[in-house]
C-alpha cells in the first residue's frame, strides 16, 4: 500500500504548478435589477425613466450608492469563497460604462477585474455583462449571440453573451443567460427559443473542442423548484429559483443562493422576509435587486489529476476497510514544494 502511494504522489509531481489560491473556480450570478447610469437623451428613450428628470429620480448619488452595495456584497461572498469570485456575471445592466464604475469606483478597484459588454437589441435597453480576474482567467475570445424567433428573425431581447477562457485545466466557456420575461404575458415560445439556442451554443462550442462549459442566467422560468430549497427571488408571496446554472463537463458544480440578511427586509404582505429592491414603484428603497445573487464553485482541475486522486482513494478505501465510509467524503492533499493539490468532490469551500 505504501508503494502504491509513494508511486501515485510521485506521478501528482509531474503536475503543472497552478495559479496561487486554490484549485477551483468560482462564478457569480446576479440579476442587478435595471442597473442603469443616470443620464438619458431624452424623453421617449428607453432610459429616460432612470434618470433625474425621470419618474423614478435616478440620480448620480442614487447610482454610486448602488455600485457600492454591489460591491460590498461581493466582499461579503468573497469572505465565505475565501477570496473574491474570479467572475461575475450580471443582468439587466444598460451599458459598459456601469460596469466599468462598478469595478473602478468601488473596493473592486483594487482588483484586476476586467469588463466584458455588448449592446444587444432588448427593447428597454438592459443587456448582460459580465467581469473576471485576469490574473485567474485568460479571456480567449468573446462574443453577443443573438436569440431567433421560428421565423429566423432577430428577437429584441437580451442577447447571450458567450466568453471564452483559458485555465489551468483548458478551456472554459461561460454563458450568460437573461431569457424572456413573463411580464406583461410574455410567450413561453420566447423562453423556449432562449434556451434552444443556448443548446445550440453548447452544442457548438463542444464540436469545436470546448468540454467545459457553464451556463449561468436569469432564466425566468422556475425550473429548480423544491419546497425546501431557497429561492432566488419572491412572487406574490412564494419564493422561486428562475436564476441558476447548466453545466457540461463540470461535474462537480457546487451552488449556493446568497441570501444575505442584508439584501433582504421582512415582507409585510405575505411572511417572511423578501428581496431589499432598488424601486417599489416609482418609490426608493435604497436596496439592490429583487433578485438573490447565486454562486457556482467548482473544480478546476485536468482528468489527469482527477484520475490519480481518485485512485488513491479507493486505495486508502481498500486497505483500511473504510466499508460505510463514502470515499468521496475524503479529501487527501498531494503536496509539491509546499503546494496542495486536492480534489473533493463534496468540498463546499463557500458557506
């Protein structure tokens, strides 16, 4: 048993050096509730109501105060990942100038977050964005990918935004998804062409040779419903999960709702508490989103290591008759010049 261990940890000693921090990724997602600037061109624009001679009074002071509650909330997720998240994906943003006050007018400025937007042509002007840690994620390439209705036209809503990554463990593709609104009795067939052309998407993505891929959105339908999980946002009373992830090649996807107290006040109408949001009405509040934000965390490493590290385990499992013990509940580091290399597949780094 020994030489088969010395054996294993000798081949892990061939392993690539990866980046300082940990082994694994962690991906944020947030549906920032029209997280516009507060300029305008004028009455009849899409974002005339967000400003200061809009309805709602959207002002200069009233926008950095949001910027920062998005930010403080990120530290606050960072300090349960044990670092900041190495990307943040976002919804209902109305430019790359909000984004980029986010990550240069905020605690994020002392970070290497780099921005990534796109116009698309939703009709009230919000699209997806999305930022990352170039000392973490190497952006390869990105794109807007617009969704098609059955007659091959272009629907005005949100476009996908498709970024390409290199890591330690090869590439990464990520997603990000806003999908047609129910509002206002918006048509499942919208919804459905949504996510068919994300399909389509991944479909690509892996014939061209991406097996990592994660899809991370405001999917606008409850598609994860269970009574006893925690939603990410409330209707009439009743708590549903609409923002989530679909994976490919990430088996050991982990995610968490960050329902943190502060985002949140005690809802009169129905128990309970509820979602702190920007606007009720035409009326501030002050708060953020009517949306939780969500974490994925998952393991950024090659099948190489997976495959040793599992076969130690089983080893271990063998020789000490570890017979009601689940072998996937241990986590044995493999040590190269005071580096760890472990791979937990119930390891939840964030809580």
């Amino acid at each position: 048993m020994k030489k088969t261990l010395l054996i294993l940890i000798l081949l892990s000693s061939s392993l690539p050096l990866r980046s300082r921090g940990t082994d694994s990724l962690s991906v944020v997602f947030w549906n920032v509730e029209n997280f516009f600037d507060w300029k305008s061109e004028g009455p009849g624009m899409p974002d005339y109501e967000f400003s200061a001679a809009g309805r709602r009074h959207w002002t200069k002071r009233r926008f950095y105060a949001k910027c920062n509650a998005i930010a403080k909330t990120l530290l606050r997720i960072s300090e349960g990942l044990g670092r900041f998240p190495d990307a943040v994906c976002f919804a209902e943003v109305e430019n790359a100038f909000v984004v980029r006050q986010l990550t240069s007018a905020t605690v994020l400025r002392k970070l290497d977050y780099k921005v990534v937007h796109y116009e698309s042509p939703d009709r009230r002007g919000i699209d997806c964005a999305l930022i990352y840690r170039a000392s973490r994620l190497h952006k390869v390439s990105s794109a807007p990918k617009h969704v098609y209705d059955s007659l091959g036209a272009v629907m005005k809503t949100r476009d996908i935004l498709l970024c390409e990554f290199r890591t330690s463990a090869g590439p990464l593709a990520i997603l990000v998804n806003h999908h047609p609104s129910k509002v206002g009795g918006g048509k499942q067939s919208r919804r459905e062409a949504a996510m068919g052309r994300m399909t389509q998407l991944c479909d690509s993505l892996e014939a061209a040779g991406c097996r990592r891929i994660l899809c991370v959105g405001d999917f606008n339908d409850d598609l994860w419903h269970s009574p006893e999980a925690q939603g990410t946002i409330k209707y009439n009373g009743v708590w549903e999960k609409i923002d989530g992830y679909f994976a490919r090649g990430l088996p050991a996807v982990r995610e968490f709702v960050h329902a943190d107290p502060l985002l949140t006040v005690p809802d009169a109408g129905f128990g309970g508490t509820k979602p702190l949001r920007t606007y009720s009405g035409p009326r501030y509040l002050g708060g953020v989103s009517d949306h939780c934000p969500i974490v994925e965390v998952f393991a950024d490493v090659t099948e190489c290591e997976k495959n040793i590290i599992f076969v130690v385990l089983r080893q271990i499992k063998q020789s000490h008759n570890y017979a009601k013990q689940d072998s996937r509940q241990i986590c044995l580091p493999l040590r190269r010049r005071r580096r760890v290399f472990c791979f937990c597949r119930t390891h939840q780094p964030y809580r």
